[in-house]
C-alpha cells in the first residue's frame, strides 16, 4: 500500500481543486445576494428593514433602509459608511395597494 509521488500530486492538485470550487462558489452566492438574509423574530410588526442591496463594486453596498415609513439610502464601505440621502418619504402606491385597486375595478365593470 505504498503510494508514489504522483498520487501524492494528484492528491494535492484535487484538493486545491475543490477548494477553489467552493471559494467560486462562495463568491457567486454572494453577488447574488445570498448571505445579506436578516432574521425575522416573530410576527409583530417591524419598525426598522432593509428594503433593497445594491453592490456597487467589491468593497461598496448602496442599501435602502425604512424605519417608520421613512426611507434612508446609506453607503456601506469597506472601512466607513455615509448617510447619502435622510428623510425619503416612502412610497404609498405599494404593489397591494395598486393590486386591490385594480381587482376593485375589475369588479365594477364586470356585468352580473
């Protein structure tokens, strides 16, 4: 059960192999989003959420934060973050609102 050099590099090659495969991995997972998922605790309502993350290049985040109603878009760096923009109102014609309207006028101009 002697083992030669070359399997010995084989052996070596496959490994760093996988490794790179899953540091590959990892860096796809994360361009697309995953692993900036937040928690939820419970079902009462949430004053503070991330509404929206946008990578701006490997070391800046743009990310949109609501707290009560209110929106703030905030730059994360590497080594600092800055408050761009305070005080956005948030908008009022969410999806379910614009989706009941539109089911309600649905409704009336439908003949019984």
């Amino acid at each position: 059960m002697d083992m030669g050099f070359g399997e010995y590099l084989q052996f070596v090659f496959a490994l760093i192999f996988v490794l790179a495969l899953i540091a590959l991995l990892a860096v796809v997972a994360r361009r697309m989003g995953f692993g900036y998922r937040v928690a939820t605790r419970g079902k009462r309502a949430r004053r503070l959420a991330v509404v929206e993350i946008i990578s701006l290049d490997p070391r800046r985040r743009l990310a949109l934060i609501r707290r009560d109603q209110v929106e703030y878009l905030v730059l994360l760096g590497a080594t600092s973050d800055l408050l761009l923009d305070r005080a956005i109102p948030t908008p009022s014609d969410g999806f379910g609102e614009v989706l009941a309207e539109t089911v309600a006028a649905n409704n009336q101009d439908v003949p019984r």
